[in-house]
C-alpha cells in the first residue's frame, strides 16, 4: 500500500524549520549544559525537539514520539516518528559547521521514511523504503569503490571513551582501518556520516554506543542509495542495538573482517 504523502512531506518540513533554528543562533551565546562528563545539550536541543512535538502532535495526534532530549511518548502506537534535533551538538556549541538534524518514520518497528537536513551546505536528503532516496530531490548512489585501499572511511567516538577499557578498544578498531584506508576520517555527526556514505563522498561508516536517533534516517537513507547496513557483527541491521556498519556495499565484507580481527 502506498506511503501517506503527508509523511515525507512532515519530515521534511521538520527537519528544515530545524536547520532554520539551528543556523539562526549558530555563532551566538548559548545556554550550554552537561549530560555527561563530555556530552553536551544547549537550549537549540530543547527549542528543536519541543517545535517538533508540537508539530507531530498537531498532524498525528496518534503517532508515538522517540527523540533525544525528552525521551519517548509511548501509547503503543504502530508508528512512531524518532527524531535527533540537534545531531553535533558538540561541533554546534564550538562553533563547527557540521550538524544537522534526523528524523526517521517507524512503522510496526520498520524505518520507513527519512529526512536528514544540513543546514550549514543547504542539503536535504530524504528516502522511502522500497522508493528511494535523494539529495534535495535528485536520486542518491553510493560509491563504486571496491577496495578497502581505495576507501575513505569516516567514523565517530562515543562519550564514554574515556573509560580505559573502552579507549583501548575504539582505538585500537580505528587503528585497524587507518592501517587499511586511503583515509579515516571523524566528523561528529552520525546522521552526516550515513548521508555522506549514501552520497558516495564516504565509502563506509563504523560506530558503535550510538542511539536510533543517531543513525536511523541516516541508516535508510544509505540503504536506499544502493548500500549495506548491518550491526558490526555482520547480522540484521536493528537501529536499536546502538552499533552500525554502512558501506556502499562493495567493501562490507571486507570492513567486518578487520572488525572481527
């Protein structure tokens, strides 16, 4: 059966009143506060995510909500609209031109439609299961890369690396990959990452202690333009677990076997 037209259409008018909030305080004084040793929330976070309620709330009264700053309105409701509002805060708050936000459509647990806005490069990129996606409107492809040594790879830290535990493992994944890349690259921003993977201007993305907000517009966004997504085990891509590996395909097999190492 075909999607409700109105569901791209609200992702999209979210995510892009979004980056106008964003860009309108971007390089101004913040209000900045800890929710972790290094993890940050500003006042833009809580703006974004309350406009984004209130929007949902207004069009689909009987929607569920999942998104970062005030968690999950759960009536059980078969779809449920899970939204980052702000995906870099960190970079947001120094004053780094790489953010965006991400929004991603369940429905019956199955990420359905996607919308990701960049407001910094004006790039919207959106997808539908089974239909497509696109940067503002025209089709995605991921890369035709097929060597590792080719490749550049683009990946994220979580905010527990300090721990020593931790850091010795991340570290010591991402001195894997620079063993085997062209180049690694850490930009702060998952959902840019999985949309740059789709965009083919990355050819694959590894993270892991992330949320669905983080990677699940971005994670469809990739499979529509032609790539793979699983867990980092290699096994059926499931948002929730909170690891991911995208590539444009072609590499997949060859980034599990140096995760496996």
């Amino acid at each position: 059966m075909p999607l409700n037209p109105q569901f791209l259409a609200t992702a999209v008018e979210a995510v892009v009143r979004a980056g106008d909030i964003q860009i309108a305080r971007f390089g101004t004084v913040l209000r900045v506060e800890k929710k972790g040793a290094i993890d940050l929330v500003t006042e833009i976070d809580v703006e974004v995510e309350r406009m984004f309620r209130a929007l949902i709330a207004e069009r689909f009264a009987d929607h569920d909500v999942l998104a970062e700053e005030m968690g999950q309105t759960r009536t059980g409701a078969s779809h449920r609209w899970v939204f980052d509002p702000l995906d870099g805060t960190t970079n947001y708050a120094h004053g780094i031109p790489i953010f965006c936000s991400a929004l991603a459509l369940e429905i019956d647990g199955v990420p359905t439609v996607a919308a990701v806005y960049d407001p910094n490069r004006r790039e919207l990129f959106t997808a539908e299961r089974g239909v497509g996606a696109w940067l503002n409107g025209e089709p995605l492809q991921v890369s035709s890369t097929t060597t590792l040594n080719d490749s550049v790879l683009v990946t994220g830290f979580p905010y527990d690396i300090h721990d020593p535990v931790r850091m010795e493992v991340l570290v010591g994944l991402f001195a894997g990959f620079l063993g085997h890349a062209r180049a690694v690259r850490r930009l702060g921003s998952a959902a840019i990452d999985l949309c740059w993977v789709a965009a083919g201007r990355m050819d694959g993305f590894w993270e892991q202690s992330l949320h669905p907000w983080d990677v699940m517009g971005g994670g469809l966004i990739v499979q529509e333009a032609g790539g793979r997504v699983t867990n980092l085990d290699g096994s059926a891509w499931d948002a929730h677990r909170g690891d991911v590996l995208a590539t444009n395909g072609h590499l997949h097999d060859a980034m599990l076997a140096v995760i496996r190492k």
